[in-house]
C-alpha cells in the first residue's frame, strides 16, 4: 500500500507517523510541493504542515493541485490525513473556509481537550481527556461541512476532526520535542519579532518528550485505521 506525503518544507516530515505507518503496511512515497495524478488513487494522501496559507496559492500553485487531489479523494472515499496546513487544506477542499486566527499565533507546547465525539472516535478514542502536543499555526478555519469536531483549545476551537474516513489535526501530533527544538533554531528570529520568548518555549520541550509515548500509541492508532480503510 502506498502512502503518498505531500510535503512542503525540508524539515517538515511525517515525522513520528512515518515508523506508525509503515509497520502499518504502507510505503512512503513522498512529494515536495508538487502532486500527480496517480496520488488520487492512492491508498492513503498524508499532508504536512508549511509556512503558507490556503489562501495563498496563487503565490504557490501547487496548493491548488494539493487541494484537488485531496477534493477528489474525499467524494471517493479515500483516507487522508492533515497536520497543520495540511489540515487546513483537508478543511478548505471539504467546503470550509481558511483565515488567519483572530486570537493570534499559537505556537509551543500545550494541551488540547479531546470533544466527547472525539474520546469516542476510532482513532482518539483511549487517549486522555487532554494530550500535550506541539502547536505552530496563526491560521485557522470554519468548522467543516459534515465532520466531526474532535479537539480544542483555549484559543482556537477548531484543532481536530474527522471527516468520513480522514482526519486534520491542526496540531504536530507527529513531532518529538527533538524536532520541536530544531524548528525552534530554524525559526527563531521570526519568532523573537512576533513577540515569542525563546527560552520559554524551550523549557516546554520536556512536556512534549514527556507525552511523546502516548502521542506514538495514536499515531499508531491512526495508522492502522487508515490501513483498515484502505483495504476496503
């Protein structure tokens, strides 16, 4: 089975997921910023985070090829998978809208609450009512026609939902506070100008090794869903 990664930046792998999926019995195929036909038909279209928006793809095209792909795989009843941008995408191509959050950037280590329908779901469900995780996004987005919601937070409310047989996270569900730690080198000026705390968001690098084993048991989870949904 093929699970083809659509990604959008060198340091912004399947992460975590990667190992999940492939005792799961898919092989990794994995795109940068661009898609092909083929992908459709895929077993399962995962989708990662990047720094641009939805609504930016007339300065980066292949976020509209993304975003038909996945369009496509939705009304056929394909799984996919969405993590932070490409959460965003999985929202936009089943109707909903994406904007840039009123509440402001969201980034470090924190929890977010499980909804009820979200501690009954397949792949959530056996978590505990909050799991710690790694955020980065300024962009969120209206609830999706038809899905249901499965986590929150404080300041956004739309973090996770499942959508017929795919999942968003708006979250880094698939991220060790290694890789955490790295984004935070990569990306610390532009967080100094946005008014973040560096060493802060450092010391809250323990909480997500911390969590990193339950996190690893849901991907696990995940992974093994969209198995199951492929097969059909």
């Amino acid at each position: 089975m093929r699970a083809v990664i659509f990604q959008h930046e060198e340091h912004e792998g399947p992460g975590l997921l990667g190992p999940a999926l492939e005792q799961a019995g898919f092989s990794l195929v994995k795109r940068f910023r661009a898609v092909r036909r083929e992908d459709v038909d895929a077993e399962l279209v995962v989708v990662m985070g990047g720094p641009m928006g939805v609504y930016e793809a007339d300065q980066h095209p292949f976020l509209n090829e993304e975003l038909a792909v996945l369009a496509e795989r939705i009304a056929l009843g394909r799984p996919c998978v969405g993590f932070c941008l490409g959460a965003q995408l999985l929202a936009a191509a089943g109707g909903s809208e994406v904007f840039v959050g009123k509440n402001g950037f969201e980034v470090g280590v924190a929890p977010v609450r499980w909804t009820q329908d979200g501690l009954k779901d397949p792949v959530v469900g056996g978590a505990r009512p909050r799991s710690v995780v790694a955020h980065w996004h300024g962009d969120t987005f209206k609830p999706v026609p038809g899905a249901t919601l499965l986590a929150s937070t404080d300041r956004y409310s739309q973090q996770a939902f499942r959508l017929g047989n795919s999942y968003g996270f708006q979250f880094h569900l698939e991220l060790t506070a290694a890789a955490l730690g790295h984004w935070l080198t990569l990306g610390g000026e532009g967080l100094v100008q946005r008014g973040k705390d560096l060493g802060e968001l450092r010391s809250q690098l323990p909480k997500l090794k911390a969590a990193e084993a339950e996190n690893v048991e849901m991907l696990h989870r995940l992974a093994h869903h969209c198995a199951r949904e492929a097969r059909r």
